[in-house]
C-alpha cells in the first residue's frame, strides 16, 4: 500500500473513532452527571453544590479524554471537591459508600479494608488533578440567583389567579437542574440559561405575558437575544432526548 493510501486510510479511521465519540460520549457525559445528581440527593447535597460538582466534571472533560480518564471516578472526586469549595463538606467514606450502593444496590457498606483505602486515595489524587487541570479555577457563577430575580420580575406581570395556577416557577428550576446533565451548562452565561430556563418553562404552559415596547425577556435580560434564547433551548431539549436515549 502507498504511503498516500496509508494515509487516507488512518485519516478515514479517525474520523470514524471521532464520529462514534461525538454520538457516545454524550451519553456517557449524561449518565454520569445523572449518577452525580442522584448521589448528590442520597449525600443531601444542597443545590448549587450539586451544581458545582457537575460543573467540575464538565470543564474537566473539555480538555481531557474519556479515553484517558474513568468518567466515574473524576464524578465522585468532583462530589468531593464541589463540597469543599460550598462549603458543604463530605466524608470521602460517605461519598464511597453512596456510590458503591449506587452500582451494588443490594451489598453492604465496604469494609475498610485494602480496596476501601485504594478507592479513597484515587479519590483524592484524582481532585488534585482535576484542580490541576482547571488551574486552580473552581468558584463558578451559577444561574439559581438570576433566575429566582427573573422569577419575581416576571410574577410581577402576571396575575395572582394566572400565577398560582401554573408551576411556572417550579418547572424553570426543574429545567434549570436539567441543564447540568449536558455541557449546555458551561457553554452559556448563567444569567442566559436562567432566562432560557424560565422562556421554556412559560412556553410549555403557554403563558402569555403582556406585551410593550420590548418583549419581558429583553426588560429582564437587555443582553440576551432571541437567537441566543432559541440555541439554547435547542440543546436543552436535546437533553430530553437524551434522557429518553439513556433509561
């Protein structure tokens, strides 16, 4: 074979191994921040730690390989790493406990024994690299205060009757909590995603807001375009999708 042929033929693989990546390591990326969330939960993690550590994840794998890293292992250490930088600490032996249920719903509590010892100390070495990895960088700016601001702004226009009678606000903080199952949630601004949050959730209930010379989205939000609104809300619900891919 030429050296030209070789070359187009290692070039066809690549992109092929990049095309299979594209598609699964989406997926992959979606499991694993639903194991983050669900843990998180069994761990009584508040909100924006939770949030942190999905965060953390994220940014960790925009600049490293699933190849090269267990996605799984990098999660427990960014359940571990979002509690000290909110403040919520956890015992790593709570943290392996959760998980080890997680994966073996029936077993019990691992003993302290050599394999217990070993799977903390890779907790804790993979931390350092994740710190490492994002320079240092782990306070993040998160969406929750701008859209329980845009939430007040907008009860403001509606009604009492017409407010309490759709779970507007409920279902903006659902979708809110939806966005950190995908990249989605580093890829925006967090006053973006919030405003998106609450559009998508008016837009499911049709709730209709009184109109004047800008539109609510623009009086909330100046920076904001209704492009940027619609991208959003596109990979949004993409995430949906992508649940029903993932059960």
């Amino acid at each position: 074979m030429s050296t030209q042929a070789s070359t187009s033929v290692a070039v066809n693989e690549a992109r092929g191994r990049r095309s299979t990546e594209d598609v699964e390591n989406p997926k992959i990326h979606f499991r694993v921040c639903r194991f983050i969330i669900e843990t998180g939960v069994k761990l009584g993690m508040r909100s924006v730690p939770m949030a942190t550590a999905c965060v953390l994840y994220h940014r960790f794998f925009q600049s490293a390989s699933l190849q090269v890293y267990e996605p799984y292992l990098v999660a427990m250490s960014a359940i571990y790493l979002a509690g000290k930088v909110e403040e919520q600490h956890l015992r790593t032996r709570d943290i392996i406990n959760v998980c080890h249920r997680y994966f073996h719903p029936d077993s019990e509590a691992l003993e302290l024994d050599g394999k217990f010892w070993e799977l903390r100390d890779s907790i804790v070495q993979c931390e350092l690299l994740i710190l490492r990895q994002l320079n240092f960088q782990v306070s993040f700016e998160h969406p929750h205060r701008y859209l329980l601001h845009y939430l007040l702004s907008v009860r403001s226009l509606l009604n009492r009757h017409a407010w309490s009678r759709t779970p507007i606000a409920e279902t903006a903080l659902a979708v809110l909590k939806d966005s950190y199952h995908g990249s989605v949630c580093v890829r925006h601004k967090p006053q973006h995603l919030a405003l998106t949050s609450l559009y998508l959730a008016l837009q499911t209930y049709g709730v209709q807001l009184p109109r004047g010379e800008r539109e609510w989205w623009q009086v909330v939000c100046a920076e904001i375009t209704k492009a940027q609104i619609e991208t959003i809300m596109s990979e949004l619900l993409q995430l949906y999708d992508m649940e029903a891919k993932c059960t």
